[in-house]
C-alpha cells in the first residue's frame, strides 16, 4: 500500500509537520506492506507563489499565523474548494474594512485568484504518485487548503482513498467535515497514530462495517454514502505509544526551496501530552487539548533519546517543544542530560509562570532560552477570572528571573473577561514604564477569542452565551450557520469586560513599552553590606543608588518573592535586628520604592523588578561613572538627571 502523507498551507515553512512526521512512522513501522511519504506541500507552494507575486516571508507569516483570528489564511484558498476565483470576494472586502491596511487586503485578493490553479496543479502532483491512500493534516488555517486539493484528487482519480485528521477535526468539527464534504472518504477526530494505521489495515484487506466501526474516532460512509461517526476513544494513548516522528525529506525539500533564504529551520519535538495544571483548573479561555486534557509525558530517557536522534539526524540544534506545559520532572531527568550532552540546543517551550529562578536558571542551561509561560494578565483579580493560579507579583517576578536568568520570555496580554473592571487594569497602566526593561508582551492586549472546548465554549454561566461561529467562516464556507457551529474553533460572542477607553490606555501603554524595551535597564548587585542598583528608564530620573540601611537591605530581599507590607515587617525585622520598623514606615518605604520603580504591587503585594546584575564588575563602574555625573550636576545646578546615593 502506497501511503502519501500532504502538508498543505498554510502550515509554518520553518518546522516539519510533527503530526505527519508521527504518521510516517506509524504507517510503515505498524501497517505491513505500507510506505509513507510527505508532499511538503507548503514549500510547493511558498516556490510556485513567489514566481508569480511579490510574496515574502512575512506574508506567508501572516496568513499562517497572525491572521488567524480573522481567518484570511482559510479564505485565500476557499477559492479553489469553491472552484470559483471570485468565491464572496466582496464579502471579505467588507469584512476587513477598517482591518487590513489596503496592501494586504490586495495581496490576500490576489492569492484567492491564482490559488485554484495551485490546487489543481497540487492534486495532479498526487495523483501522479499513484498513492492509494492520500492523508491531509489540518491545523489552523489548513482547513480550505487541504479540503480543495482533496476535492481536486477525487475529481482527477475516485479511487484514491483521501483520509484527514488533525486539531480541525477534533470532536464535532470532525464530524461536520465529514459531513459536509462527501469527497472526504474518512476523518479521523482525536489521536491518529493508533487511529489511521487501523484504517489503513481495514482498507487493505477490504473491510468495511465492523472492521471500520471498530477504529476508535472515525467518521466513514456506508453504502449509501451517508457519513458514520464511531465514537472516540474513552482515554489517551498511553506517552510509551507515541512514536518519534520521522522528518525524511523535509530538510531536503526546504534546501531547494526559495523559503531556505526566510527561515531558519527547527526540529518541532514533543515529551508530553495534556495539561497538569488544566486537568484541576481549565484555564477559562483554554481550548487547547480539545478532547483529552489528561497529562502524560514520556519517559526521560525515551524523551532525551529522542532529542539527541534528531539533533544528530539532521544536525540542526533549534528545537521547539509543542508541548502544552513543562512536565516539572524533566528539570532533574532529561535537562541535566542535555547539559551534559555537549549538544548547544535552543529549545522553545511553555512553563508554567510561577517556577522560581533556580528553575528557570536550569532551563537556560539547558537551552530552553525561549519560555511561553502562559501570563496573559499582571493583575491578580484578572488572573483569578482565568482561573490561572498564578498572581499579578508571580507574573512580573517571571519578567524579572527570565531577564537574569537569560531567558527570552514570550508571553500575551489578553483582556475582555466577565466581571473585570477598569480599576482592574489602570493601577497596572500606571505602573508599566518601570518595567520598560522587562520582556514586554509579543503584541497588544488582544480581547479573548471564544474557542472551542473552553469553559467559557462549554459553560455559558461563566459569562458567554448566544454564541455564534466568527465572521470568517460565513465568507469562506458555502455552509448554514447550524453547520458552521459545528465547523467552527472560534466564536463570536457580546463583548465582556473593560470598555474601549480602557482598552485603548492599556495599549498605548504597551506599546510604549515595545518601543522603549530595548533602551531600558534596571539592574542590582548585592555587595553584602549595600545593594546597589543602576536605572536607565525614561520614566524614572534617577540612575544609580545605593541601599546601606540594614532593613531596607533586609526588605529588598525579601522582595524577591511577593509579599505583603504585614509580612514584610515581620520577616525584615527579624533578619534586621536592632533596624525593626513600624508597618506604618514600611508602607511608606514601599511607596517610596513605588515612586522610584524599584517595585510592582498588585493585590495587597510588592516584588522588586531589578533583575541582578549579569557582570558585577561592569555594574561597579557603571555606578561609579552614574555617581560622577551626579557629583558634575551638582556643580551644574541646571542640569537636570538628580542621581540619589
């Protein structure tokens, strides 16, 4: 049996398809008699697009991630599932009025004309392999792609077998796929490494009923042609089943493609499965995990193997981990392995956002030096409504490690959540110029999108009802709403939460805080008998200061984790004999430092955001030349720039 795997756009051009990397090796390690094989397909078309546009990296960028929301990636190759080069052309020029600036609103026209001749010319390069079985992933904006050229295949040869799984056809959305395109033989909803070497099985020996009813999250057809959806799988494969994936041929494809002078290629590798922390509290907004949120990981050995094989395979050393959340075990099994290794790996991966310095400082060494922990707010009452289980102070001390730790921290501000308020965010408005030095979010607070398999999808008493599937769907697909609700991963829904003039100070706040990043710095040293701190922000005047007293030494420390005012005055006091303070004059010492930036508060909490300094010696003589400028100004009254010593 000839198996071809196909990874259509708008998958990303930097990582191979881990999903069919998966497949490859399930089909030809548990089918006997099968072969499989990628199409890398979104390569094909990254060359075929750039010989007849000006098409660039950033454009493919965005139509397969950043537009996501807006679903311009899905609409661009609606036209060749439509077979219709003009397919509600004017509906998506209305809908992204005001959306797209006119450039990219002509570019995504321009792709939606010439795409279908791609796709004809996609599905004849299959038909030409003489597959008998051809598999199409579809994640995010993959959907039209792969439904078009699996449209294209059937019409150019019905007897090749087309099968599609992937995260768009989990649950109901499977179903509906299924449903509503009959040139679709088979869906596979859930895991498809154990699902699709069973299908392929029962095709081979020519079984239908039984055989197929037996596979675990299938949708088939029966005589008739009607659709059959067998029920999931009642749990998650067990991490000892999950395959290593088997990247053959995609290195070798980029090496030819136009994309190889874009990108710089990364392995995508996966230890673990679920969610620790959404299996005792979902995240309300979370529709990650679809139907199984049970977190297992595979074993550390099993995991570093797997990481050394392909870092020697394909000698390539940038790795990312799709992983939904570390699981905390790795940091004293696999990632001392890796250190040990020799191996220079930089790895991508989520954590959670309240692991404490000495962890994130294992990551770095590790390689992990780009951390996801998952923010997404600064504001503690915020965070509860997320069900996060982290606060405000947490979030900001992640900031503040991952900048001394060295770790590049990527990270969401999201807001429109039921129950907030503006006196939520403007305390945390008003504090964000002390934290220019700090990593700032990836973009602008983006209100929640309603996704599927979330608490706020699954439970309208949280706050969200009448829900309807996103504009996008209704120009891209020729389907009833009652369908695209099935369809559908995002959803429209009544805005909740902080109201426009909100929205728009906390974004200008951000976006200073993008422009400013790189010119900020806020660094201590503590030398033991004082701590000396340097400031360059524009917000703050001050550069350089000295703490000698020994309870603000004592409550500067202690500020490294949150606390309160009450708390802080019983522990400095105690490690400051002699220097006690009333809770009155500690509040004020917090307010002082509050006006200076030197801390963050939310929530009845204070945490310093000095990160320390990386070079000592260079912190001395960055303090000594501050303090010299200090004494010049003193002479030179007119001069503003005070330095406090």
């Amino acid at each position: 049996m000839r198996v071809l795997l196909v990874n259509m756009p708008w998958s990303p051009i930097d990582l191979p398809s881990l999903a069919l990397g998966i497949l490859k090796r399930s089909v030809d390690e548990r089918v006997p008699g099968a072969r499989a094989e990628v199409l890398h397909a979104n390569l094909e078309f990254t060359d075929w697009i750039t010989e007849r546009t000006e098409f660039t990296a950033d454009d493919y960028e965005y139509y397969a991630l950043s537009s996501y929301f807006m679903g311009c990636g899905d609409w661009v190759f609606s036209s060749a599932l439509y077979d219709d080069p003009a397919w509600r052309d004017e509906e998506f020029a209305a809908a992204m009025k005001g959306k797209l600036r006119k450039s990219r609103l002509r570019m995504s026209q321009e792709l939606h004309r010439k795409v279908p001749e791609f796709v004809e010319m996609i599905a004849q390069r299959i038909v030409n392999h003489a597959p008998d079985v051809v598999g199409f992933t579809s994640t995010f904006q993959q959907n039209t792609a792969a439904l078009a050229a699996a449209k294209h295949v059937k019409r150019l040869a019905p007897h090749i077998v087309t099968v599609m799984g992937g995260a768009n056809c989990d649950g109901e959305q499977g179903e509906a796929v299924h449903r509503n395109f009959p040139f679709m033989d088979h869906v596979i909803r859930g895991e498809g490494e154990s699902a699709f070497p069973q299908l392929l099985t029962a095709i081979a020996e020519g079984a239908r009923g039984d055989a197929l009813s037996g596979v675990p999250g299938l949708c088939h057809r029966d005589a008739e042609g009607k659709s059959i959806v067998n029920a999931m799988a009642t749990s998650p494969l067990p991490p000892a089943t999950i395959l290593a994936p088997d990247y053959s041929g995609y290195f070798e494809r980029l090496a030819a493609s136009v994309a190889r002078n874009w990108v710089e290629p990364k392995l995508v590798v996966e230890g673990a499965r679920g969610c620790w922390w959404g299996e005792k509290h979902h995240c309300t907004f979370c529709g990650l995990n679809g139907s199984f949120m049970q977190f297992r990981s595979k074993s550390p050995d099993t995991f570093f193997e797997e990481i050394m094989e392909l870092a020697r395979r394909h000698r390539v050393l940038d790795m990312y981990l799709v992983d939904n959340i570390l699981d905390m075990g790795y940091l004293t099994t696999v990632l001392p392995r890796i250190m040990e290794s020799g191996y220079d790996l930089r790895m991508h991966i989520e954590i959670k956002a309240n692991m404490r310095r000495a962890q994130l400082r294992t990551l770095a060494e590790a390689g992990l030096i780009y951390v996801q922990p998952g923010i997404e707010s600064l504001n503690n009452r915020v965070l509860d409504l997320m069900d996060k289980g982290v606060s405000g102070c947490q979030n900001v001390r992640m900031l503040r490690d991952g900048a001394e730790t060295g770790l590049s921290v990527a990270w969401n501000y999201l807001h429109g959540f039921p129950g907030e308020t503006a006196e939520d965010y403007d305390p945390v408005i008003a504090q964000i110029p002390a934290l220019e030095h700090l990593d700032p979010p990836v973009d602008l607070s983006a209100r929640i999108a309603i996704e599927r398999f979330s608490p706020y999808f699954n439970r309208p008493e949280l706050g969200f009802d009448g829900l309807r599937p996103e504009e996008h769907y209704r120009f891209t697909y020729d389907l009833p709403e009652s369908e695209l609700y099935d369809l559908a991963y995002v959803f429209e829904a009544p805005q909740r939460g902080i109201t426009e003039p909100t929205v728009t100070a906390l974004n200008n706040a951000l976006d200073a805080w993008k422009k400013h990043h790189a010119d900020a710095r806020l660094t201590h040293t503590d030398l033991g008998d004082r701590i000396v701190l340097v400031s360059r922000r524009r917000s703050f005047a001050w550069r350089a200061m000295e703490l000698t007293d020994p309870f603000e030494l004592a409550a500067f420390r202690l500020l490294d984790q949150p606390h309160t005012a009450a708390a802080l005055t019983r522990k400095a006091a105690a490690r400051a004999k002699n220097a006690a303070r009333e809770e009155r004059e500690v509040q004020q010492l917090l307010d002082a430092w509050l006006e200076l930036g030197l801390v963050f508060t939310d929530g009845g909490q204070y945490v310093h955001i000095a990160p320390s300094a990386v070079n000592e010696d260079l912190l001395r003589l960055d303090f000594m030349r501050h303090a010299q400028a200090a004494l010049d100004a003193a002479e030179q009254p007119a001069r503003p720039e005070p330095v406090s010593v």
